[in-house]
C-alpha cells in the first residue's frame, strides 16, 4: 500500500477536509457561491475515497486505537448521538413544507382588526374609518375575514385597503 505517501495522503485528506467543512457550512446557511454545492459533493466523495486508503495504509495503527476503552467509549457515544439525530424527527416529526408567509396571512385573517390596525400602525379608530369610508362597515372586534364575509368582499379586498391605508388622506 506503499503506491500514496502517507505525508501526500495527509495533505491530500487536510486539504478535502478543510473544503468540505467550509462548503458544508456554505450550505447550511444558503450562502451560495462559485458552485459550492457541487465542489462540496465532488470533493465530498473524493474525501470518503482517499479516508479509505487512508485507513487501509494505516489499519494496524487503528486496531490499536480500537483496542483501548477510551476509543469504544467514543465511538458508541457518537452512534448514540448520531441515533438521536436521526430518531428524534422520526419520533416528533413536524410540519413539512410550512410556508412563513401564508401561515402569517392566515394568523392576519383571524386577528381582530385591533391587532391588525397595529401591526400596519394605525389607530383602531382610524381603520375601522378607512373601511367606512370605503363602504365597509366593520367593527375593531372583527377579523378581516369576518369582515370580508360581512360586506361581501376577498380577504385580499379587506388587506388591501388596511396595508394602503396610511396613504389614506383622512
């Protein structure tokens, strides 16, 4: 096993490692760039390929790491880590696929129009103003949907008059 020098090997697995680790974290937080995604997957496999001459070139010395407890104790706590990761979500399993924008529309259309009138900075008055004169009668209690149904209007006709309504002239 004499074809790799262990010092090239070395450099080889430093430089992948090094690679793959930072194009790892790239991906984690959806920075994209100069084709990380590929270069991590490519280099990826070439890291698994070249650990395996790695650890064929230097077998005897990992039997004795295996030999000693301290070694057994860490592999069976990274397994049982590595467990843990893998069942919890199989345990708990959450939402899939949950879009933040049409859950925060959703939580809008169930809101009173008090809570609404405050996230767009208006007084609760003022709103239920901006819809009568618009020739919508609601009350600060009601959600946009409530009110939508009421005067038979969309949700998005209601929306749509609350988010332009600071450009309302009074």
């Amino acid at each position: 096993m004499n074809v790799i020098p262990r010092n090239i090997l070395s450099a080889l697995l430093t430089v992948m490692f090094v690679v793959v680790s930072i194009t790892g974290i790239m991906m984690y937080f959806k920075i994209r760039m100069l084709s990380s995604e590929a270069l991590h997957i490519w280099l990826g496999f070439a890291f698994v390929a070249i650990s395996c001459v790695h650890l064929l070139k230097n077998w005897n010395g990992f039997i004795t790491y295996f030999k000693k407890r301290s070694t057994l104790v860490s592999i069976f706590f990274g397994f049982f880590v590595i467990t843990a990761i893998i069942i919890a979500p199989l345990l708990n399993p959450q939402e899939k696929g949950i879009n933040p924008k049409s859950k925060i529309i959703g939580t809008m259309m169930n809101a009173p129009l008090s809570k609404v009138a405050a996230f767009v900075d208006l007084d609760e008055a003022m709103m239920v103003k901006v819809l009568a004169d618009k020739q919508i009668i609601a009350s600060s209690k009601q959600s946009v949907s409530e009110i939508a149904k009421a005067n038979d209007k969309t949700n998005d006709d209601i929306l749509n008059i609350v988010f332009t309504a600071p450009n309302v002239p009074e």
